[in-house]
C-alpha cells in the first residue's frame, strides 16, 4: 500500500523529500501548487501512472484524496513557520501565490489585518484536518476547537506526525517503524540569511493567530516523546546513544559518498522530472518579476 508524506510547508520537507526518494524504490512528489493548471492531487496522480508507487507526497491537507497507507508528517514552532514562510513567499510569490499579493510588503500584523491567507491562521492544524483552504489561499474560514480535536485525532492514530526541532529522532522514529534503510540526509532549501528582530505587534499577531498550532504541536511533542520511549525499549538503547550513532554515521565520508552518488543517479533516472522542475521553476520566476516589475 502506498504510504503518503504530508508537506505542511516550511517544516524541513525539502530535506524529507530528498530523503524518501533515496528510501523509497517509487517516490512521487506531486509538485505544482493547488492553483497551478497542472495540480492534481495525490489519487489522481497515482492513477496516471502506469507503475505503483511506494510512497506520494504533496503540499495538500490531509483529506480524501490520500492513499490509506502509513503516513509521516512534520510540525514546527508555529511562529516561526509562519515567518518562514512568509520569508520565502516574499522571496518567490510565484511558487507560492496565483498573483501578485500587493500587502507582502507590509508589516505582518497589517498584511494579517487587510487581506488574511489561510497560512496566518493555524495552518499546521489545517493540513492535520483536511481543511480545504491552506497556505496561500484567501482565508474566509478560521480554523476552531473542532478543527484541533481532529487534528489531534489524526496525530494519535494514523499520521506519525514529529516535531521538526527535533529532526534527527524523527528519523530514528519513522526508519524504525517503517523498515528504512540508514536515514542519511542533507539539509536542503535552508535559509541561512539573518533574520532581523520582529516587531511586538507582529510577533503577538502570530501568536494570536496560532494559538491552535501552538497546542497542536505541544500535544504531538508529548505523544513523539512517547514513541522515542517505545523505541528506546524496543532497541535497548538509549536515545542520546542511538543518536550519537546515527549523527556519526551521517557525518562520515562513506554517508557523503552515498549521498553524491545519490544525487547524480537521481538526475540520471528522472531527466525528464529534474527538467521539468527546472522549466517550471524558470517560468514561476519570470512571471513572478513581470508581475512586480
């Protein structure tokens, strides 16, 4: 059955994605954005295919358009997702927005006031409960206690949801339970750039309007510490060893060798997709500089 990978945005998924196409014999990331000509969602993707596929990811919620395989998802300190977010739809509209968002280049807390996206309002619960407005969709629909009751449902019971601040131990976590080989990873699509402080009124904005995420991702924190506590029974060793080890591991040449060697045999079995995001890429941005040009 094919196992499914929820890419709430700006939760460490590009270094997933690199990671379950090297895990994984068939991994399909569905890439075009929800208001591309080309989206579809994972089902319908899987269906054009003439070959079954091991395991899908997209940037979509979790709703009825999932296979009912296993599924990973990460969360993240709901604030400071947000501000990445924001950190790289302001660096990229194109890849992010339909068109052109005339209130990016405002303070947040005004942006938030005059035109909302569905990404300022919990969007970390919005993709735990399948919510149909996400990211950079126009929000007319506020996420409630409803809406975290059933995110918190999913986290209990069918998606090993793992907090991104601790990145390494979700590895460890989700290569146990799912039969990985060594999870050797690089870090992909991180921004390094010096943030600039966040003005009070902004940074209480965010708060306010993440309240919900913010007790999502205390309560995944609580249940992952539980899985850890299942897997350091299981395995008999203790976390901080097992992590030793695998950082040790991850850090050796024969892990940079594998991952090159990875990298380079990608781009030689998928010439087409590795063109095709690389022609996509080029027009998102060509259109996006038109726009504000």
């Amino acid at each position: 059955m094919t196992s499914s990978f929820i890419h709430i945005p700006k939760t460490g998924g590009s270094s997933l994605r690199w990671l379950l196409d090297r895990q994984y014999r068939s991994f399909l990331y569905v890439i075009p954005q929800w208001f591309d000509i080309g989206y579809a969602d994972p089902k319908t993707a899987l269906k054009q295919l003439s070959q079954s596929v091991d395991m899908v990811g997209a940037h979509r919620p979790l709703d009825q358009a999932w296979p009912e395989g296993a599924s990973i998802a990460m969360v993240r300190d709901p604030v400071k997702r947000v501000l990445s977010h924001v950190a790289h739809l302001r660096a990229e509209p194109g890849v992010w927005l339909p068109s052109v968002c005339a209130e990016a280049e405002l303070a947040i807390a005004d942006w938030i006031e005059r035109r909302p996206l569905a990404l300022f309002d919990n969007n970390q619960v919005r993709y735990l409960s399948g919510a149909s407005e996400f990211d950079g969709m126009p929000m007319s629909d506020a996420m409630g206690e409803q809406d975290l009751e059933k995110a918190l449902e999913v986290a209990r019971t069918r998606v090993l949801v793992a907090p991104m601040e601790a990145f390494d131990e979700a590895l460890l976590d989700w290569g146990h339970r799912l039969n990985w080989g060594v999870p050797y990873y690089r870090r992909v699509n991180v921004r390094r750039k010096k943030k600039p402080a966040l003005p009070e009124r902004d940074l209480q904005a965010l708060e306010a309007w993440n309240r919900l995420d913010r007790i999502l991702c205390e309560e995944v924190g609580v249940l992952f510490r539980q899985r850890l506590a299942e897997l350091e029974e299981r395995t008999g060793q203790s976390m901080d060893e097992q992590l030793a080890i695998f950082r040790r591991k991850n850090e050796s040449y024969a892990a940079k060798s594998r991952i090159l060697w990875h990298t380079l045999a990608r781009g030689f079995k998928h010439p087409l997709r590795a063109s095709q995001m690389i022609l996509r890429t080029a027009n998102q941005r060509f259109h996006s500089a038109g726009r504000l040009s």
